[in-house]
C-alpha cells in the first residue's frame, strides 16, 4: 500500500510517499524550510504544497511535535502556540483534500525504527530519541509503541531537558561535538536510571553523524542509530495512516 508521510519539524517540513509494507520511499522526500513558530495556516499551506508536489490524493499520515490525543494537538512547543487545542486532521485534510491521521512525530519514528528499522524484530524495552530543534521520545514494549515526553524533563535548574540536548542546543551554542556527546550522556543515564530501557536508538538529523558523538556516551543498554536517520518520522507517519482507526 502506498501512503503519503509528512513530518513537521520546527525548521523543516519533509514528506514523501511510502511503501507501507517494506518501509520504504517510493520518490526523494520534498523538504520546505519554515519559519520559527510556524502557524497552523502556513503550516497547511506547506503540507498542500508536499502533497501536490506528488500529485497525492490518497491517505496522508501527519507526525507532528506535540501530544496528540486522537486528531487533536494538545502542546506546541517550538512552533505556533495557536496549534494547541487545533484538530490537525481537520487543518490538513481541509487543506489536502485528502484523508489525514495525526500522530506525534516521536511516535512515528518510533513505529518505524521497530517495524522496519533499528528495532525490527526485538520484544524488549526499547527507548528512542529523536534530536532536532527539540528532543522527541518514546518507549516500545514488545514492538507497541507509546509516545511520551521526556524532552519537557526538568534538567539544570528547572529548563526543558531539550534546551540542552537538542541538535538546535548544539548549534545554537556552538558546541563540539564531545561536548554535546557528553551533555547527552548526562540525559540518557538519568533515562536509563529511570526506565531501564534494553535498548536505545537514536534518530534525527543528527543521527547520521553518529560515529562523532557515540563515543561520548556510555551506556548500559545497546545504543544504536536509527536506520531511517532523519527519514523515520516520514516512514511512521504513513504507516499510522494505514493503521489508524
């Protein structure tokens, strides 16, 4: 089955149509720049623009940075604040004309990496990380995925945890890469003392260059890359669209 997988970032949006029984892009994925707290209507407008680069007119899945709850965004916290309480399916599927299921994009990744990816196949706890402007998570039991929110943890004085770690803290900082490795050290041990994952994959854009900053963490689960890297959230996205009820 081929679905259309759209991932909103806070400085990008990328989506591509999917091959949902092997997981993989049928085109290059079509990536737009946005602007810093993206309004819902620009954000629309942005993902009409994907879907009519591909002439899509079937089922679209939307991963997007934020708790949902069904259709709804219940937080928005490096993009617009007018997204909050905002039903995305209606907003995209207004602007589409096509079918749309929302799904956090963490969770996304998530369903991805465990269906297709770096965790195919392992009926253990696995913790995954996406590293971006923020920090997106979740954990998987026995391949079910569950989005949660771990990059809103307190850290440092009270800040979001992603104010640190994030690949944006990074750049936004300056940071070396041995010094934003060992940030991340500090966070995953904290992650693992409290939810003693068996394995954790990491995924983002940052995920790709991975050999310059895994050696700075050291943990005791398996630590891995996310095989889709960046392209996870696209891939999970239109595999939830199929699966949604």
């Amino acid at each position: 089955m081929k679905t259309l997988g759209i991932d909103i970032g806070g400085s990008a949006i990328k989506g591509a149509p999917v091959d949902t029984t092997t997981g993989k892009l049928l085109a290059e994925r079509h990536r737009i720049e946005v602007r810093k707290h993206l309004t819902p209507a620009a954000a629309a407008k942005v993902v009409a623009e994907i879907a009519a680069h591909f002439r899509w007119r079937g089922r679209i899945g939307v991963g997007f940075p934020g708790v949902i709850e069904k259709s709804t965004i219940r937080t928005s916290a490096n993009l617009h604040p007018r997204f909050v309480r905002c039903d995305g399916a209606k907003l995209f599927g207004q602007a589409t004309g096509c079918r749309v299921a929302m799904i956090n994009d963490a969770a996304a990744a998530g369903i991805a990496e465990m269906r297709f990816g770096a965790g195919r196949r392992f009926m253990g706890k696995a913790l995954l990380l996406t590293l971006g402007t923020g920090v997106g998570t979740c954990l998987a039991y026995q391949g079910v995925v569950a989005p949660l929110e771990f990059g809103h943890f307190p850290w440092k004085g009270g800040r979001d945890a992603e104010k640190f770690v994030s690949s944006a803290a990074r750049e936004n900082e300056d940071l070396s890469w041995e010094e934003w490795g060992g940030r991340l050290h500090e966070f995953i041990a904290e992650l693992e003392r409290l939810f003693w994952p068996e394995l954790i994959i990491l995924g983002g854009g940052a995920s790709a260059k991975h050999e310059r900053f895994f050696p700075c963490i050291r943990t005791r689960a398996r630590l891995v890359p996310a095989k889709f890297f960046n392209q996870a959230g696209i891939v999970g996205a239109a595999l939830w669209a199929v699966e949604a009820k």
